[in-house]
C-alpha cells in the first residue's frame, strides 16, 4: 500500500489529507466524507477496511475546521454543506487530479456525497450514504439540543483530542447552524433529484438525528437509489454495523 499525506490550499484554507493508493494505475478512487463532528482520525481504521476489502484507492480528509486542518475562512458560509460540495471538494479532487470518483459519507458527510453527485454527475460514479439528513426533521433538532447541553461536561475533551483548540468551534458551529430557526426548513430535496449515479443509502433504526423519513425521500427521489433501514444500529453503522455495511458498500 502507498500512501500519500499532506496539505493542500483550497479557497484559503490549509486541508489536511490522506490517500491510500493501490499499485497498480487508474484504479478508482473512494472519498470519505466524516461526519459534522468528525475528522480522519475518527474514521479509526475503515479506510484501511474499505482499501483491503475492495479495489478502491481511499481518499479521507479533514474538512474546514476538522482535524488538523486550518481554521475556515471568516465568511465561512451557514449553508456549509453546500459550500463544501460545490468548492472544497471539487477544487480537492482537481488537486489530486481525481477527475471521477465514489463517495462514502457519513452524516453532514453523506449529505455533502448526495450534494456533489447532484450538483457534478460527470465527476461521480457511485455514493454509500450512511444517516444523511436531507431534510431537518424535530428528531434531529431534539438530537442536538440534547448534546449540547452536555458538551462541557462529556464532549468538550474528547473532541479536544481530534480538533486541539478548534473543539468549541467545530461543536457550536455544527450545533447552532441546525438549531437556528433560519434552517429550520433547510432541505436539499430538490437537488437528489438531479442524481444520477447508483446510490446505497442506509440509516439506523435507532438513529437519534433522523428518522426512516430521510430514507424515504432519498427513495423517492433518486432513480438508482437503494434503501436499508439497518436494525437495532444507532446513528454510526460502519461502527456499529460494519458487516452489513462492507456487505452493502
């Protein structure tokens, strides 16, 4: 296995990434996509899973303000996840010279993955989708509002470990965009409509931030789309659930 690692300037923000590359050439590529409060180290070992177990290359990196990446910009924009498909990934994928590629995203991750299929068909071949929200449902609202009054006492540290000082803003960011009332109705439900590549969502059965309701729509409404509610599995399946998931993937 090679692997390449490093940083890389995109609309002015230093983006840490790692790609694990096969031996042999034009073998495609398989970006993950954390979560809204995750980063590459929090991935543990599925892209060394998912690189072993298939014959995918896999790209992970830390979004705007994960991880070891930089600080986003000071205009970073509320309606991020949209941000981050039309710009960062993009511009990501043209520095590595990835003209096509899969996407596994999990969470604002597999909403991110839904965005960039819809908004760049030519560029993406396939998404795994793993609990993306594609509408914001009151479970996901009384979801957030739980954690966060319990952030200092229980999160705050574990975070510190993946994110160092950038903790707080990675939480209350992610936290308050989905509790302002201004995002109350966000959906991207128009844009799955624009997806055309084959599509795998899966959701938990127990998923605290979303009910089968996000599934639905993402049935309705994607042509090559395929469903499954996985049972008794909360809002982290390649955790909880990673047979079923590498099964599906």
């Amino acid at each position: 296995m090679k692997e390449q690692k490093g940083f890389l300037e995109i609309d002015g923000q230093s983006i840490y990434y790692e790609y694990f590359l096969k031996n042999f050439p034009n073998k495609a590529t398989i970006v993950l996509l954390h979560e809204g409060l995750g980063s590459v180290a929090q991935w543990k070992d599925i892209p060394q899973k998912i690189y072993q177990n298939t014959d995918y290359q896999v790209l992970v990196y830390d979004r705007s303000g994960y991880g070891i990446s930089s600080m986003p910009k000071a205009d970073y924009p509320s309606d991020y996840l949209r941000y981050e498909a039309q710009i960062m990934l993009p511009e990501l994928l043209n520095k590595l010279s990835i003209k096509k590629c899969a996407l596994f995203g999990h969470s604002d991750g597999a909403s991110i993955a839904l965005l960039f299929a819809a908004y760049f068909p030519q560029r993406c071949s396939y998404v795994f989708s793993e609990a993306a929200h594609v509408v914001i449902e009151d479970i996901s609202r009384q979801g957030i509002s739980r954690v966060r009054k319990i952030y200092t006492k229980k999160l705050q540290k574990p975070l510190q470990k993946y994110h160092g000082e950038k903790a707080d803003w990675v939480f209350y960011h992610w936290a308050d965009t989905w509790l302002h009332k201004d995002n109350h109705q966000w959906n991207m439900i128009e844009e799955l409509k624009n997806i055309s590549c084959p599509l795998v969502a899966i959701q938990g059965d127990k998923d605290e931030y979303g009910s089968p309701y996000q599934l639905a729509l993402i049935q309705d409404n994607c042509t090559l789309a395929q469903t499954h509610l996985l049972k008794d599995c909360g809002h982290i399946p390649h955790f909880e659930a990673w047979q079923q998931v590498e099964a599906l993937l």
